[in-house]
C-alpha cells in the first residue's frame, strides 16, 4: 500500500510521539467510492492526527464484518442493512460516523423485459447480490408483497457476481446496480439509456444507509480507542470533503492505490463525481432519522424480515459530537 509521509508526520517522530495504529477494512475493492479515505491518507490528514493508518481493499471473498470479528480490522466500512443484520447475530457493531448521506443502490432493467414499475417484476429473473448486499432487496420485495422463491407471482432471484454479466447475457430482466459503477458498466458495453429502465432506491421509499463506519462496541469502551476513533473520523471526513471539492484529484489518488491495475482513469473520474453527490451535505454525522427510517425497512420483511427486533445501542454520536465540534 503505497503511503505518503507527510512533514507533519516527520516532525511527529521527530519529537518521539508515537504514531497511533488503525487499520481500516474497505467494503470493496479499491476505488473511488472509498476516495475520502485515500484522499486522507495522501493529503496528510490522518499523519496530521498522528495516526498511522492502513486501508486494506475488500473484494468478492472479503465480508468486512467477518474481518472485524476476527480482529483483522479497527474499523470497517459497511452498509447498515448488513451492519445489523450482523449486529442481531451477536456481532456488536456500532456505527461512529456516516460519510455517506444518499443511496446509490438500483435496480436496472432491461426495457424490452416490458418492466416499467416495480409492480412488473412479477414473475420476472433479478439479479441480487449476496453478502450481506441482498437484504435492502428482500425487504423492498416483502413489502411489495413479492416472494423471492421462484414461485408463480413471485420474483425467481439470481444470485449476481459483481459484474453486469446477467443483464448483458438476458439471464435476468433486471439487475443491481450501483449508480456510480456497474450502471455505468452496462452503458459502457454498448446498451443505450433508453434501453433501460432503472429503480432507486431512494426513489422507492426502502433506500437503507451505505457506506457507514462501524467499529466494535466493546471497543469504545475503551478512552484511548475513542480517543483514536475521533481523530480517524475527523481526518476521513477531512478526506472526503476534499475528494468532493477535487474529484478528478481524488479519482488520481485512488488510481495510484489500486495495486491491482484493473481501474482506469475514465471510469474513476466518473465514479468520483457521481460519489460526491451521494455524500454531499454529510458532515459524517449520522442522521437518526434515516437510521430510523433503514431499520424500519429492514423490520418490514413479513414473514422473514432482515432484523427481528429494532436494535439498541447500534450506533453513538459520541465520536462525531467530538471530532465535528468547531
């Protein structure tokens, strides 16, 4: 992972001050929708705090939540449907901050499938992702009164790699999509916007928070890891607002850490602008009533609802009261 040293952070060992370890693991792989942390790391905000932080990549095969129970991680980034899906299970999550004010998530369709409401999905193949992304979907099919079991009136659910494979491939009349990635996928492989016809979430009423940070609440206990955790999240959201302010810059900055070579500068430019408008006017603070709002979706499951029980304790503006204060 490549790091830039900072003079700040320089002059800190300098002195002897020791540099505060974090180590923070991304839902996915690297690119621009974790800018703001990357933008941090370059720009020198989190040295700045005296923290010496380490941003490991997510993937296919990597569940943050997984990565935390295991100790692998300080802090994750990961969507609160899943949060307190995990959190239900014994897994004592808590969100800390919230970087992310709007829902990218959609359903993209096929327009020739003849699906112009969601009250044609019946019957009809929907490409879902797994994972712990699957559950603002059940929800949103529950309280159409749709069955995901293949049966007659139902929908059939087709359990979607992270790509846009189905949909190209006519195996599905519909699948997910972020608005800053694989919808952008699928007008890249030559299928036209009036060729589709795309649901969000947001626009649906069951959009449900992304993107949040979670740490372990046991953890928080703890002074010197808050302590840690309000100078993490107040250097990230430093990150972000900059990413927001200097896209095409902070796009760059992702490319020089994507290790992997499989980003290009096209995409992540684009990706970084559509990004921003998801967390503009976030200042990191959670918003309670959209918290709310996400657990009362995921309560609306029927008979096999996403959480059984609205949660207590699953998230704290602790953190941010302190590292947002003027």
């Amino acid at each position: 992972m490549k790091k830039l040293v900072t003079a700040a952070f320089l002059a800190a060992m300098g002195t002897g001050a020791q540099a505060e370890d974090v180590t923070l693991q991304l839902k996915w792989v690297t690119q621009a929708q974790f800018a703001g942390y990357y933008v941090a790391q370059a720009k020198g905000f989190y040295e700045e705090e005296g923290l010496n932080v380490t941003i490991l990549p997510g993937g296919p095969d990597i569940a943050p939540t997984q990565v935390i129970a295991g100790g692998g991680a300080d802090v994750i980034v990961e969507w609160m449907p899943a949060a307190l899906a995990a959190r239900e299970k014994g897994l004592p999550l808590v969100n800390i901050a919230q970087p992310f004010a709007s829902s990218g998530m959609m359903l993209t369709c096929l327009a020739e499938t003849g699906i112009t409401s969601p009250a044609d999905f019946a019957d009809k193949t929907l490409g879902v992702w797994f994972f712990g992304n699957e559950y603002p979907f059940l929800s949103w099919m529950a309280t159409l009164g749709l069955a995901t079991d293949g049966s007659a009136g139902g929908v059939t659910v087709l359990k979607q790699g992270f790509n846009v494979d189905p949909l190209l491939q006519k195996q599905a009349a519909c699948i997910s999509t972020m608005t800053y990635n694989e919808y952008w996928q699928v007008i890249d492989a030559g299928i036209t916007p009036e060729q589709l016809v795309t649901f969000k979430y947001e626009d649906q009423g069951v959009a449900t928070l992304e993107d949040g940070l979670y740490v372990l609440e046991d953890k928080l206990a703890d002074p010197a890891f808050s302590e840690t955790m309000v100078k993490f999240v107040r250097a990230s959201m430093k990150g972000w607002k900059y990413a927001e302010a200097n896209a095409n810059e902070a796009a760059m900055i992702v490319l020089e850490n994507d290790q992997t070579g499989a980003q290009t500068e096209t995409h992540q430019k684009r990706m970084m602008g559509e990004i921003a408008k998801l967390t503009a006017g976030s200042t990191g603070a959670l918003d309670v009533a959209a918290a709310e709002r996400t657990v009362a979706t995921l309560l609306a499951g029927g008979s096999d609802p996403v959480i059984t029980a609205a949660p207590t304790g699953a998230w704290t503006s602790a953190i941010t009261d302190v590292a947002l204060a003027p």
